[in-house]
C-alpha cells in the first residue's frame, strides 16, 4: 500500500475482478448488483482508515468462532479522518455496470472502537466522534452524489455490541452514534440508506451468531432509515425472528430478509430460497419484503472459504428463487 | 486471559465512547430545542405581521386573492368578496371563470389575456386595471397585480394577489384629463405651450407644444441641470434671477432668451410665468406658457443689420421723393460730400449736382417714375467744399404698401480713387509684358476657367505657334501624348486646389522635336481683396541637365554594381583564402608531425614506414591541391589547351575508376560501372577528360557514406555521349543545385568541415567539359537523396586515318609507378638549388639509382663545377637569389665549348603554372618538372634527356 491508493501494479488486476464480479452478478438477472467488494482487500470493517499514518495496528481484537481475530487499528493522533472513501469503488464498479448499484460502507459505531480506552492526549473522545459523523456522513453523502441506487451501513457490531455488554448499554449508545449521524441527512436521502446486520461472517466463520436477535431487533429498528437488511437463513430459528421483526417494523420500513448463508459451502437451491421468501411473506407484508444475501462473501485478501463459483450460484439461486416466490405471491 | 482483559477493555472504550455519543445527542437534542423555541417565535411573530397586514389591506381596501391553478378555485378575502358581491362560502372558492363573469365586457378580454400571458411569461407578471359592473349598474375601477407561482418542474400552480379600487382615482385622472385637454386647446390657439415648476423636486414639466418648442420628450421633466443645458449661460444667469424674483415678490415675470434644442437647432422663446402657491401660501413652484418667438427675433435682426450696413456703409446712401428733395443721408454720404445729415436731409439732391450736369437729374428721376432701375451710372458730383468727384450710381425706386413708387434710393460710390488705380494697374501690365516677353524662361497665364490667356515671346518662340493658336486650350496641342495625361492631372488637381505645382515634362519644339522643361507654376491671387485670379507659369528648357543627370545615375549604378560585385568576389576571395589554408596545414600537420617523430623511431620499424607513409600521401594531397589550382589558374586565364586526339571513354572511365578504387574500397563504397560498347571514340584530350572523371568520382567517394554506391554509366544519347556519375550520399540542397560548379563553393560550412578540398574539382570538370564543346550538369533529390553528376560531350567524327594515327599513350601507360625505372649508373648530374635538403633529397635520389650526384647551391659555382667536372646533365631549381634558374641556363646555353653550351638540363621548380613551364623550356631547359617532383618521374626524365635506355 502507498499512498491512498493500492499498488499501482495490482490497479488492472483489481479492474478486471471488479468487471468479472460486476458481468457475473449482472448474469445472475439480480436487479441490484454490488462491486463483490472486489476493492476492500482489507476488509469490510478498517477498509476506509487502513494505512491511516495517525494509526497503530494494535488496536482491538474482534474474535471470531474459528477462533481467529480481527485486530482493528489504533488511532494514536487527532484528528481523525478517513483515508479513503467508499465512493471511489463505486465510481468504478459504475463503469462496467449495467443495474442499479448498491454500495456498502461501514457504520461510524463500528468505527468509534478506534479511539482507545485511554484516551489521546489533545484529542478529546468528543470531538473524535464529531470527526467520525461527520466523515460518515460524507462518504454516504459521496456515494449518493455518484449514483448508488442504495447504500448500506453495516451495522454487523450491532450483534457483537450485545456481546461485549449484554446490558444493551452499548447497543442503545452505537444506535445512537448512527441515529446522530442519519439525522444530517435528508427524509429523501434517508429512504435510499439501509442498515445491515449479521453477526459478522469471517472466513466461513462469524463473531456473535450466539447473541441472541430479541435483544438486537428491538434497538435496530430505532435506526431512522428506510430499509433493513438481516441476515435470516443462517438462523436456527426463523420464524422467531421473523415474528420479532413483525413486531417492530413500521410502515416506512422495508426488510430484506437474508435467504442465502453465504458460510454454508452448499448451494441453496431456488425451490429452498423461495420456500423462505414464502414463509417470511406470512410475517412480513410483500410491499415491504425483499430479499438478500445474509451477507457478503467476505471476498477479503486472507479469506478464500468461499470460491466465486460458489458465490455467484448461491446468488443465482436467491434471484431465481425470489422469483419462484413472487409468482406464488402474484407479485408481477 | 489476555482475550478476556482485551474484552474488557474493548467494553470500558466502547463505554467511554457511549458517553461521548449521549453528550453529542444531548447537544444535537438542546440545538433541537432551540430551533424550535426560534421556530415557534418566529410564528408567532408572523402571525402578528399577518394580522396587521390583514387591518392594513383592509383601511386601504386592498383585497388580497389567490387562484389555485390545478384545481380552478379563485380565494377572495373579505374586501374582495364585498367588491365582487359574492358570499362568504363562494368566496372561499369559486372557479375563475365565475368572477370573469363580473368583469365590464369591454375589459373581459384584457383580463384574460393578461392571465395567460402571465402563465406564459418568465416572470409570471399579472397586472392591468379593468372596471367591474356592479349589479347596480355602477362601475368600480380595480387594478389588480399578481404573481403566478410554479412548482419544482416549472408548472405554474397558484396566481396570488391583490386588488385595489382605483374608481376615485380613475375619476380624479378623467378630470384632470379634460381640464388638460381645454388647457392644450387653448394654448394651441395661441401657439403656446404650458410649463410648471416644482419648487419642492426642482423639476420642470413641459406640456406638449412646450416640449415642442424645448425639442424635448414631454414625457419626462426637466431638471434644473438639464434646462442650464439647453440655455446659454447669461440667459440661464437672468431665468435663475427671474424666478428668484417671481417667487420672493410674488409677481408675474416675462423674459425672452435664446434656446439651444438638443438637437443643435438654435431657437427664441418668451417665456410668461406666475408663481404658484400651497394650500397654506407658501410658493411651490412657478407655472407659464412659453412661446416660439424666433422669426420675430430673425426679423428684428435683418432690420438692425440692413440699418447698421447702411449706417456704416462706405458707399453714400440716400433716399429722395421723386421731387427731388433728400429724406435720408448715412454716414457713408456725410463723409463723401461733406454735408451733415441735417445739412442735406429736405434739401434738393441738385445740391450735389456740378452745374454741367445738371440735366441728368430730371433723366433719373424720370427713369425712376417709370419704374426702372439704373445701375453703374459713373458720372461726376460735388462735394460741399466744392471738389468734384468720379462716382458710380445705382438708384432704384421706393414703393409703398401698395406698390406705389414714392421715392429712390440712391447708392453713390467714390470711384475717384479705383479710376487712378486702374489706370496704374495698365501700366504696370504693360510692364509686367515687357519684361515677361524679355525673359529667357517661357512663360504663361491662365484665368479660372484653366484656359490660358497669355504667353509671352519666348514660348511663342519656342513652340513656333502664333498666340491666337495658343489662346485658351491650343496650348495643349504642344504637350506631346505620353505627357498629357500626367500633365492634365496635375494642372487640374493643383488648380482645383489653387496650390503651386512644379513638374517636369516635354514640350513640343518649333523644329518638331519635343524638349524636356521644367513647368513652375504659382495660383494667382488678387491683391485688393485675395480672390484667385488664375495662374501664371515658366517652363524653362532642362533637356541637358537631365541628359547629364541620367548619365550621372548610370555611372553611379554601374560603380554600385560595380563595387557589389568587387565585395562580393572579396569575400570569396577571403573564403577561398581560409579553406586553402586549412587545406594545405592540414597534410603539414601530418608531415611535420610525422617528420618530428620519424626522429625518434628506429628505421625500419612499423612506425618508421608508417610515418613515411602518411608523410607521402599528406603530401600527394597537397600536390592535388596545387595541381588544382594550377588548373584553375589556367582554366582562369584561358591558358589550358587540349591535346585533341581520338579517346576512347571506356578506357578513360576505367582508368579513372582504377584511380578512386582503393580509396572506395576503404570506405566500403560500391563502384559499379555500365559502359555502353556502342559508344564509339569521340575526340578529346584523354588526359583531361580523365582529369573530369576522376574529379567526379573522387567527389563522389568523399561525400558518399560507408556502405554506399556509386554508379557511373556512359551511353550515347541523340548526338552526344553521356557518362552519369551517380552517388547514393549526402546529396545537395536545392537551393544549393545553382552553386555546385561555381569555384571555392561548397555546400556550407558544415560540410566545409566534414568534407576538406577546395571546392575547385567541380569548377574545373565544368571548364574541361566546356572546352570539350560538352556540358556538364547535376540533379539531386535533396539532402541524403544522392547526386547525379551528368557529363554530355558532342560526338565529333573521328576520321578512320585518326584512328590509326599514332596516340598518346594513355594515363595508364605513362604510370610512373607501373614501369620500371631506368638505371642512371654512369652519368654524373650536377644539381643546382639554393637549398640544401633540396640538394641533398634530389643527390639521394639520382644516387640510388645509381648515378653520380655533383651539388652546386648558386649559379657561380655551377659554371664553375661545368668546367670543372664531365657532367652529363643538369638537374636546376629556378628560384634562387641573386642567380636565378632562367638566368643560369641563358649563360649555360651561351657557353663555349659545344659540350657544354648543349648539356641537358632539366628545370625542377615550385613554379608549376602552365607559363612557369613555358617559360623555363623557352628559357633553355628541355624539361620542366614541379616541385614536389615525384622520385620516379625525374629518374625517368634524366634517363630521357640523357637519351639512355632502359637497362636492367
């Protein structure tokens, strides 16, 4: 890494997944696409402060059920700013494609873990999280100008929140973080963000699927956004958090239930996505229903559980089967 | 542990951020707060503007209105519905159609119209007044204005407005309109125009026949600045004082002044003005009419000037009845008669008449009676103290209103003092003529019609032309038709101009011959009152002075052309100078350089034969060079002659390609050759057209790359033969293809440098080729395209006995350096040069050949060693002090005996010019060799002379 950039060298070999990623997706009739996240080498989580130089590598370890960590950086210095916004992968990705793009950034509560417990001298923890919303809010803001259909925040430490402190101390405080910085943007621009949430797939492998969704949902829909993304079909039990989710929603909301696990290496068949789609219509009113990946294929440098081949089927699958669902729902 | 104290701290940060976050919320949360406390303020307060603006409207009866486009609904407030007489709940809304309904017919279609071009027009503008018909049958005035108002995508949504009742003002303006229009109607009557001023805004309205009068809009008023403009400032002065006064006293003012309007006309007004007073008598501006007063004031200036001309005329004015009896005298009569106007005036105008002419009185007035005018009447009158006087009259009857004739007026001009001036002005012509025709120029006049009117003797003398023939236009005849043209135009434009001229053209001569002559000519001007009169002219005959000038010019051009070309062959000449110089230093550096190190080598060694052999060929080149210019030399003063023999070109082709062949083959250029077989021989100087083709190729090979070609053909073409020298190197410039065969030329300095030589071989092939009767020319596509040097020679018949003539033997034949040399043993040479390497050199070379060498350095001591020794030959520089060569030989050739008187003697000399050898052989030698002489060639010389054959 030099610079804000990648090695230049790598440039065309990054170009050319990201136009593969963005034909095969295109292929799959999936009416959104994303990059696959093609650029976030790095990861989902740091990819916008990764080689920040006020930062250090020994930040906080997020454990995984693998048993391997994610060690986030350290900020040393104010103040704080990201090096690197998620517009630029869009701005990309909307060189090859031909649907609407959606485009994932990271929510600024997962970013607040920079600041360390101690606190830096001459950069207060206040004014860390005014800078922290406020570069939030540009890279959104950015993403929107550029063109994404949709953005979404991944919320994926909403889950691990409860983890770390089952209170729900922490969940209400990164609810708020995020409500804070939603409420700079417009009721119109408000309708085109999303929330995701998952417990964090890694390596075939995730950091708080224990947590328990009735002590997550509940705070989640405080979020003023328009639209939901969940991961539901690595979940033991669905139907629960489904009825969870009937409780909550509100007439703006819309959900996108999750009908492939991207951590399962088998292929979901259509018949299975749609029998899913199916059974969260009964909970969820079909204007408001829509459907989605529990999460990405986590297409990271370290992480190579999950082929492209792989990926792209499953994802055939989801849009096939949603359509299987939709003519069973009379949905034209 | 560690993964559970990382937790707990990954928990405390997490923690400590959360209050960070509550404090941003409660910040966030608090400026919320705020904003809504301003929010509800701000409502509050507009509510308040809201209400006072409602009372507001309503005390005016302003009603407000707004029509929701999209759903056709007009909103009346209370004022409005009042006005409309509709009820609350229509109101509230009612489409627009049903309001339209209310609106005078006569105005409905302004209403509409003006509603759709506000939806039309950028701006969204409604405004007009319109009447409304009220149910009783009265009329309202409402003037209404809006705005439309448009949504995001441009669409007009809303037309909000207001309306108010302009009926008493509208009533109040209808008024004011017909008193205005009575006011206009009387003032026209009167052809005046209205005006008032404002004392309050300093500003003056005009009505529109003021406004007229001013030259100005009436729309707008005056200001004070702008009415300064259009007066004078004196009057502008007076206007200010006027008004000043009709305000402080109250009174009526009337002032006439002069007007400039703005568009330049100049104009008198009289202005009448009153001030006017407010409601509590305080002044409040001045109120008039104005009047165009400016053919009154035109009027009144033609009479006082037509009285101040008569007044201060010089010539007498009076007026008499037709009795006789004076009724008026000016000035201009007082000072010529002498008599005071109250001496003159009721007195009889026989007062003035001399006794003698008495009887013309009663013939004027007689003449006058019957109506006539009398004009220029001269005859004589007397003043009072009794002195006569020469006067002009001109007297035309007076009539009055009704045309009667009651009187004369009598104009009465003293031309006592023009009658003497006349009569000097004839003398003075007359002397004038007289000089004029004495006069050696020729000389001429012309009145303002350009027709001349007088010449004087000298040109009637000239052309041989009467003056009757040269009167008017005849003059023009004398002008030659090459001339005319310019001639006319000159004459004509100056006199248009009434400027002096002066040019230079021929005039036609008494004895048919045209003559160059110089025409001056000046405008003539009156001296009494400056009128122009004509011209008068002298030509005076200046064919010589411009022989001379011609001759003059011509002499200066050719010594211009003359010292051009003297600088330019200078330069050439120092061109030339510097390249020779490089050229000869250069191989001297080699051989001096060589000839230092040769000292230090071991004989015999590499190095020892390596500097001999570069020593050799730097001193070959410099031969070359100085054959060159010998050639040159010659070829410059005509001196080189041919040895015309039958030659066949392949063999001098050849041989020439033998001769550059090393040096191609060392720079790896390819020498190819085409020779056709049918060219037959042609005749020519073998040696010399050698000389031509292995200048070519040895050019050729020097500007021709390594690895290039040279290609040389020889064919016959119509009746000459050809031989093409085709190189594929550097090539030559276009601009240069012109220069290639001048001397000393080179491309350029560059190439100077890259390529050495001076630049005469191409000069010498040319004057070879042309002494041959042939042509020699080159063509090149340009730089690094090759060159092609083509040689063209006639074909001359070669009678067959030529053929078997005997030949010169070719170049190769006489190759020094392929035959073998004679031996000399036996014969004793007595060498002769002031020099003594030269005679060591020359005794080394006759000794290895074995003969003997005998040295003298001077003159004296060759006679005395040929009288001493048995000398076979002699072997003697020519330039040498005191006892040059020429003179040696003479002395030799004068000796006694025999023997010694016819010795062989050969001339071995740096003077190698053509004549140099002529010279020497004249002089007595029978053989001339230059220096550097070439070892082989003086061996095989003496063995000549000394008529000794070849042995082994």
């Amino acid at each position: 890494m030099r610079g804000a950039g990648s090695d230049p060298a790598l440039d065309p070999l990054y170009d050319a997944a990201v136009r593969e990623t963005i034909e095969l997706f295109e292929a799959t009739g999936s009416p959104v696409i994303t990059d696959g996240e093609q650029r976030k080498y790095h990861n989902f989580w740091t990819y916008s402060v990764e080689g920040l130089p006020n930062t250090r590598p020994d930040g906080f370890a997020i454990p995984f059920a693998a048993g391997h960590v994610r060690r986030m950086p350290r900020l040393v210095t104010g103040p704080f700013a990201y090096r690197r916004y998620a517009d630029r992968y869009l701005e990309q990705a909307l060189r090859y494609a031909r649907v609407p793009l959606k485009q994932a950034v990271i929510s600024p509560s997962a970013l607040s873990l920079l600041y360390p417990e101690q606190g830096i001298p001459g950069y207060s923890r206040d004014t860390f999280i005014e800078d922290l919303m406020r570069e939030h809010v540009t890279e959104v803001s950015r993403c929107l100008e550029h063109g994404a259909c949709k953005v979404q925040i991944d919320f994926t430490e909403g889950r691990l929140a409860v983890k770390i402190d089952p209170s729900g101390e922490l969940l209400a405080s990164f609810i708020d973080l995020n409500n804070l910085a939603l409420a700079r943007f417009t009721s119109g621009q408000r309708e085109r963000l999303g929330v995701h949430t998952c417990p964090g797939g890694d390596r075939d492998s995730t950091h708080s699927a224990d947590v328990d969704y009735a002590d997550l949902l509940p705070a989640l829909f405080q979020l003023n956004v328009g639209n939901f993304y969940i991961a539901l079909a690595a979940e033991p039990d669905r139907v629960r958090v489904l009825e969870m989710i009937r409780a909550h929603l509100k007439p703006e909301h819309r959900v996108f239930v999750g009908v492939i696990s991207p951590i399962d290496p088998r292929v979901e068949t259509p018949e299975e996505v749609r029998d899913r789609v199916l059974q969260a219509a009964k909970y969820i009113p079909v204007a408001q229903l829509g459907t989605t990946d529990d999460c990405g294929f986590s297409p990271f440098c370290d992480d190579l559980s999950t082929t492209r081949a792989t990926a792209f089927a499953k994802i055939r699958a989801r849009v096939q089967g949603t359509a299987l669902a939709a003519r069973a729902l009379g949905v034209p | 542990m560690a993964d559970e104290e990382e937790q707990r701290r990954l928990r405390s940060a997490a923690l400590k951020n959360a209050e960070s976050i509550l404090a941003a919320r409660q910040r966030v949360e608090r400026e919320l707060l705020d904003a809504k406390e301003a929010l509800e303020r701000k409502t509050e307060e507009l509510q308040d503007v809201r209400a006072r603006l409602e009372a507001t409207l309503r005390a005016a009866e302003i009603g407000t209105w707004i029509w929701d486009i999209r759903q056709d609904r007009v909103v009346l407030d209370a004022n409005l519905a009042n006005m409309f007489e509709v009820s609350p709940e229509v109101a509230a809304g009612a489409p627009l159609q049903s309001y339209l309904a209310a609106i005078h017919p006569e105005d409905r279609p302004r209403v509409q119209a003006a509603i759709a071009q506000a939806l039309d027009s950028e701006n969204g503008r409604y405004e007009l007044d319109f009447r409304l018909l009220r149910s009783d049958g009265s009329i309202r005035w409402l003037a209404v204005r809006g705005q439309v108002q448009r949504d995001a995508t441009g669409t007009a949504t809303h037309l909000p407005g207001v309306s108010i009742d302009i009926t008493a003002r509208k009533q109040a303006e209808d008024a004011v309109r017909e008193s205005a229009e009575r006011l206009q109607l009387t003032l026209a009557a009167g052809a005046l125009g209205d005006w008032s001023w404002d004392a309050k805004t300093d500003l003056l309205s005009l009505g529109t026949r003021a406004a007229e009068i001013f030259g100005v809009c009436a729309d707008a008023p005056l200001t004070r600045a702008q009415i300064r403009e259009l007066m004078t400032a004196e009057d502008a002065e007076r206007m200010n004082a006027v008004f000043e006064d009709a305000l402080k006293n109250g009174a009526d003012f009337h002032l006439e002044y002069r007007l400039v309007r703005p568009s330049g006309e100049h104009c008198w007004v009289a202005a009448r003005g009153r001030p006017v007073y407010d409601a509590y008598g305080a002044p409040s501006g001045v109120a008039g009419v104005v009047q165009d007063i400016t053919e009154r004031k035109q009027s009144e200036a033609i009479r006082n000037r037509l009285a101040d001309v008569v007044a201060s005329s010089d010539d007498a004015i009076i007026s008499k009845t037709l009795d006789g009896v004076i009724t008026s005298w000016n000035q201009g009569a007082e000072r010529i008669f002498g008599y005071s106007p109250d001496e003159a005036i009721g007195q009889p105008v026989t007062l003035l008449i001399p006794p003698d002419h008495i009887d013309e009185e009663a013939a004027i007035l007689a003449r006058l009676r019957r109506g006539e005018r009398i004009e220029h009447y001269e005859t004589v009158r007397r003043r009072k103290d009794g002195t006569i006087l020469d006067v002009s009259l001109s007297v035309s009857p007076m009539r009055d209103v009704n045309g009667e004739i009651i009187g004369a007026s009598k104009i009465a001009r003293d031309v006592t003092h023009q009658k003497r001036a006349d009569e000097a002005l004839q003398a003075s012509n007359q002397r004038f003529r007289l000089m004029a025709d004495s006069a050696p120029a020729l000389i001429w006049m012309s009145d303002l019609t350009k027709a001349c009117t007088w010449f004087n003797q000298a040109w009637l003398e000239f052309t041989g032309r009467t003056m009757e023939q040269e009167l008017g236009f005849g003059w023009v005849q004398n002008i030659p038709p090459e001339d005319l043209d310019r001639f006319l135009q000159i004459y004509t434009e100056s006199f248009d101009a009434r400027t002096a001229f002066k040019m230079e053209h021929r005039l036609g001569c008494h004895d048919g011959s045209s003559r160059w002559v110089i025409n001056n000519a000046v405008p003539l001007f009156e001296a009494a009152h400056g009128g122009f009169s004509g011209y008068i002219g002298s030509c005076i005959d200046i064919t010589e002075l411009r022989q001379a000038a011609r001759e003059r010019e011509h002499l200066l051009q050719s010594e211009r052309a003359a010292r051009t070309e003297a600088e330019r062959l200078g330069r050439l000449k120092d061109e030339f100078l510097a390249t020779l110089s490089h050229e000869l230093r250069t191989p001297l550096n080699a051989i001096l350089g060589w000839a230092t190190l040769l000292r230090r080598v071991p004989v015999g060694s590499d190095d020892h034969l390596k500097g001999l052999e570069t020593i050799e060929r730097n001193a070959r080149v410099q031969t070359q060079i100085i054959a060159d210019l010998l050639d040159m030399s010659g070829i410059i003063s005509g001196k080189v002659q041919l040895d015309v023999q039958p030659v066949d070109l392949r063999e001098v082709i050849s041989a020439a390609l033998d001769a550059v062949r090393p040096s191609a083959d060392a720079k790896k250029v390819r020498l190819r050759a085409t020779l056709d077989a049918k060219v037959g021989r042609i005749r020519g100087d073998a040696n010399r057209l050698q000389q031509v083709l292995w200048n070519l190729l040895t050019n050729a090979v020097k500007f021709t790359p390594a690895g290039g070609r040279i290609d040389v053909v020889l064919e016959r073409v119509n009746s000459h033969v050809e031989i093409a020298v085709e190189d594929s190197g550097i090539g030559i410039k276009p601009e240069f293809l012109a220069f290639v065969f001048d001397r000393f030329r080179q491309a350029d300095a560059s190439i100077t440098r890259r390529h050495g030589g001076l630049g005469l071989g191409l000069s010498i092939v040319k004057h070879l080729v042309e002494l041959h009767g042939g042509s020699v020319r080159v063509k090149s596509p340009g730089e690094g395209q090759g060159s092609t040097f083509i040689v063209a020679l006639p074909i001359s018949v070669v009678r067959s006995d030529d053929a078997g003539r005997h030949e010169r033997p070719s170049f190769a034949e006489v190759d020094l350096f392929s035959v073998k040399l004679p031996s000399l043993a036996g014969i004793t040479v007595l060498i002769v040069d002031d020099e003594p390497d030269a005679r060591v050199l020359i005794s080394r070379l006759v000794e290895e050949r074995g003969a003997r060498a005998i040295v003298a350095g001077s003159g004296e001591e060759t006679l005395r060693l040929l009288a001493a020794e048995s000398i076979d030959i002699l072997v003697s520089d020519i330039g040498m002090p005191d006892y040059d060569g020429y003179r040696l030989i003479q002395a030799i050739r004068a000796l006694d005996p025999k023997r010694l008187r016819n010795i062989p003697a050969i001339a071995l000399t740096a003077y190698a010019r053509a004549e140099d050898r002529q010279r020497a052989l004249l002089a007595g030698y029978q053989m001339h060799l230059s220096k550097p002489v070439e070892p082989r060639e003086l061996v095989a010389g003496i063995a000549s002379l000394v008529n000794i054959q070849q042995r082994p």
